[in-house]
C-alpha cells in the first residue's frame, strides 16, 4: 500500500481544510485521505482540531473553506441534512444519548440511510450489553453502554464511513478493551472508520495510519507498523 | 334533591362541565404552546391571536363562502398552520440565534397586529355563530343538564389531547421531536431536516389554536379579543405545568380549569385569581413546574 498519497480509491479525501467558529479560526489548511476499509486516526493534544475536523466533515461546522470530498463529492456547500445520507456516520465525543428517548429509540433513531445496514439482532451481537435494556431510559446506562449504543445506532442505518470521536474517553480499561473488540470486528466487516483518540495505546490496536494534528494542522503521518520508531516524535507532538 | 355542602348539585356540576370546557381549551392551548416551546424556545406570544384568528376564520368560511362548521374544523386549523408555518419561515427563524427574549417580542407584536386587524374590520362587539345541528340540545343526565355541543368539546379536545400525547411520546416521528429537542443539532447529523421539522412543529402548535378557535366559536362569540382574554390564564397554565412537558400541559390545563369551577362554586370572589394564586405557590415550591425538569 503506498502510504500517504492520495489515490483514486480514496473514500474521504479533505484538502486545504480551513474551518472558523465565529471569528477564530480553528482548522488551517487541514488534507488527509482515507481509503475505503481503513481504520485511521487522528492524534494530537486538547485543541488541536480533532474534533472541529470531524464536525467540519459532518457540516456541524458550518464556516469551511477548501475541500472535503466524500466518494467523489464535494461536503462543502452540501445542506447539513444531506451529507449523513451519503453514508457518512457520526458518533460524537459527548455520545449524545438521549434522555428523553429509551434505549430502543435511540438504537433506531437515526434513519437509514443505505441499504446493507447491519441487523439489530447482529448489534446485539456485538453489544451484548445492550440486549435487553431497550425500554431503559437512554441516560441511565452506564457510560461504557451508552458509547456502545452510540456507536450501534449508526451500524443499523448503512454508513459506511464511520466518524468515532473519543469512543474511550472516561471509560474503565475492561470497558476500553469490548470497545476495541467492537471497532475491530467493524474493520473486519469492511467499515471505514476515522478515530479521534488521546488514548494512543488503544490506537494503535486498531489503526493502519495515524495523522498527527497539532494548531489546527496536521504535522504528521504514520504508518501503525512505523509507529514504534517515530516513537520520540510522537510524544514531542503529544506531550506524553 | 340532596345537598353537597349546602351547594344544589345542579349548580356543583354545572359549574364542573364549565370549569371542564375551560380546562379543554386550556389543554388545548397550552399543549400548542408546549410543543413548540419545547422545539423552538419561543414563548408563542401570538398563540391567543392565532386562536382567534382560527375562530374567525370559521366565521369567515361561513358567512362568506357557506362553509360550514365540519369542513371548518378541519379548514379553519389547517389555514392556522400554513399562517404559522409562513411566520416562523420569514419571521421567527431570523430569531433563534439571539435571546429567546426576541421571539417572545416579535409573538406579542403579530398577537396585536393580528388583533388590530380583526378589530378594525369587525369590531369588538363579537359574532354570533351557529351550534352545528348534528350537537344541538342535550340531555338529562339525573344530576344535571349536558348541552350536546359542551359535551362534544371536552370529549373532542381530550381526544385531540391525547392523540398529540401518543404522537409525541410512542410514534417514531415522535422520537425525532424529541430527540430534535435535546439536541437539533445531533439529530441532523443523523440526516434529518431539522429546519423543516422546526417550521412543522411551530404549524402544529398554531393549528391546535386554530381548532381551539374553532371549538370555541359556537360557545363564545367570535371577538377579536377573544385570545387575549385567554391567553393570560393559559400562559398560567403552562408554567404550572411546566414550560415544554407535554403531559403536563394536558393535565394542568384540564386540572386547572375544574378548579376554577369548583372556586365559582364554593367561594365565587376568588374564581378570577385562584389560577394565578396557584401559579405563585408552584412557582415558590417548585419552579420547574409540577412536570417540568430543570433546565
């Protein structure tokens, strides 16, 4: 796999990102690429741009300049309501689970989008957890449940590139490890996943190619099997 | 006959079937106004204009074009709605970004707007309008007398009530309000048109007043003024009952409004103010409303 350049099997390709909440600007000049089935993440401090770069992708954003490219088409300029139907899935750092809805509600809330979505049945399968809590309020799992369930309702509705933003942040380690479990069984049924992690360790279990982002720009690309030997550079980026 | 604490039971249940009647357009309106605080964060200030507004427009619809009182309940909310639903997309949508403070205001100009135009084309002395002949008379029933119409209202409205409730809280399209109401902004990263459903939901909550108008005709004349007289009590209503909580608009309003007929029974002078009273002793007690949560 020729690491890091841009080539036509590109699913997202996002280039010349700049992005601004009000007056400040947050994203300067952010490009990177993912092909289809790749797990790839973004790495950097508090702040850097993970996630306004996930909700520029998502058009949460709404001031971008530049270009995001999503099989072929152009997010920028797309109503907001349009870019989830191409098949874009978004699992937001807070969760988002609702209170006001049951735990079934929200598992069924998003619609769906294309077909070849995977079956409540096959969620359960891979959350257990979640089997049989459907008429709980949605709050009132547990935060370990209730990531899972964030990330089970975009399963059902036939995305096929998923945007997981800190899916591990505040969790136990026991809850971290059934939540790789997870990711990993969703890289192997083919998603294209794009990872928001502080918890570097818990990326480098699942990822094929890290960017590293630091003010707002990407400084970095690392393959997973380099990462051991950019080591040093790493921790200079993060400050670990 | 027995009496009830000294009361004549014709005059007990009398008083009860209006304090019920009240109460169904207390529901009715404060279930409007609900709905779409809870959506848009906007105190509907217009929501008594709009009443009336639904009670003209089955007069119009009558004296101008022969339509009736059926057509006209369905008609007349309808036509309520679509007038929402151009307000909120030119007016009202400018608004969301600043202080819910603007949107009260910008309501409670159209409220006299809206007024101003009825009045100065009709009058405040107020139109009559026809009891449908399918609800005319009534019956006896042993403790008291139930004019058809009355009856026909409170069952109607509990039913419009309590299909919005089920709406609301059991359907699909229902999750999506609520969900829209937590957070619009996660709900249409899912892909769903949240601008649009907000334009919706503010239509739904007009045309209840609409209906409300419409319901109403036939009992109190059809006057310009009719919302404003209203309104007050109703906006009471919703803070008891808590500002956004649906059920709570439903119960407090019924609730309410049979209070307020027992207190014309048992001690008159205070009918006009028991409402406010309650609101001042909830509003101590629990600010929130009795089914309202913190926000």
């Amino acid at each position: 796999m020729p690491d890091g350049s841009i080539t036509k099997t590109a699913m997202l390709e996002v280039g010349d990102l700049h992005a601004f909440y009000g007056e400040s600007h947050v994203l300067h000049g952010v490009s990177l690429d993912v092909r289809q089935g790749e797990v790839v993440t973004l790495l950097g401090r508090n702040g850097a741009g993970k996630t306004t770069t996930m909700r520029s992708i998502m058009g949460i954003v709404g001031k971008r300049r530049g270009s995001i490219r999503f099989q072929g088409q152009q997010l920028i300029g797309m109503a907001q309501h349009r870019i989830p139907r191409l098949g874009i899935g978004y699992v937001p750092e807070e969760r988002g689970i609702f209170s006001s809805l049951s735990v079934d509600e929200n598992l069924t809330l998003p619609p769906v989008v294309k077909p070849g979505g995977m079956t409540v049945p096959q969620i359960y399968e891979l959350f257990p957890n979640l089997k049989g809590r459907g008429s709980t309020q949605g709050t009132r799992l547990s935060g370990g449940e209730q990531q899972m369930l964030a990330i089970a309702r975009i399963l059902r509705t036939g995305a096929t590139l998923i945007l997981l933003d800190e899916p591990t942040e505040g969790l136990a380690p026991v809850i971290i490890e059934q939540i790789g479990v997870a990711v990993r069984a969703l890289k192997a049924r083919g998603f294209t996943i794009v990872l928001v992690e502080q918890n570097f360790h818990f990326a480098a279990t699942i990822a094929d190619r890290h960017y590293v982002m630091e003010e707002g720009r990407i400084v970095d690309m690392i393959p997973n099997d380099q990462l051991h030997a950019n080591m040093d550079k790493l921790h200079t980026h993060l400050g670990v | 006959m027995v009496q009830l604490l000294g009361i004549p039971p014709q005059a007990l249940f009398g008083q009860l079937l209006l304090g019920l009647i009240n109460g169904s357009f207390y529901a009715l309106l404060s279930l409007g106004l609900a709905v779409i605080f809870g959506m848009l964060n906007v105190v509907n200030m217009a929501h008594g204009a709009l009443y009336m507004v639904g009670a003209f427009l089955a007069w119009l619809l009558m004296t101008h074009a022969g339509i009736g009182y059926w057509p006209a309940l369905v008609l007349a909310p309808l036509m309520v709605g679509a007038i929402g639903l151009l307000l909120e997309r030119t007016m009202l949508r400018r608004l969301y970004k600043v202080d819910h403070l603007y949107g009260l205001l910008l309501t409670f100009g159209l409220a006299l707007i809206f007024e101003g135009i009825f009045r100065h084309q009709y009058g405040v002395s107020g139109q009559p309008y026809p009891i449908p002949d399918l609800l005319k008379g009534g019956s006896n029933l042993g403790f008291m007398f139930l004019p058809t119409y009355r009856g026909w209202v409170v069952a109607f409205s509990l039913l419009v009530c309590f299909g919005t409730w089920y709406a609301i809280e059991r359907t699909r399209l229902g999750a999506y309000l609520r969900a829209a109401t937590e957070n619009p902004t996660l709900v249409q990263a899912f892909g769903i048109n949240v601008p649009v459903m907000v334009s919706l939901t503010y239509g739904f909550g007009v045309a209840l007043a609409g209906l409300a108008g419409v319901l109403a005709a036939p009992i109190y004349q059809v006057n310009p003024l009719m919302g404003s007289n209203l309104i007050i009590v109703v906006f009471a209503v919703v803070v008891i009952g808590g500002m956004g909580s649906i059920l709570g608009a439903i119960v407090t309003g019924l609730g309410l409004g049979l209070l307020e007929g027992l207190t014309k029974v048992f001690y008159p002078e205070a009918a006009n103010i028991v409402v406010f009273v309650i609101m001042a002793v909830v509003l101590m007690i629990k600010p929130a409303g009795l089914f309202g949560r913190e926000r």
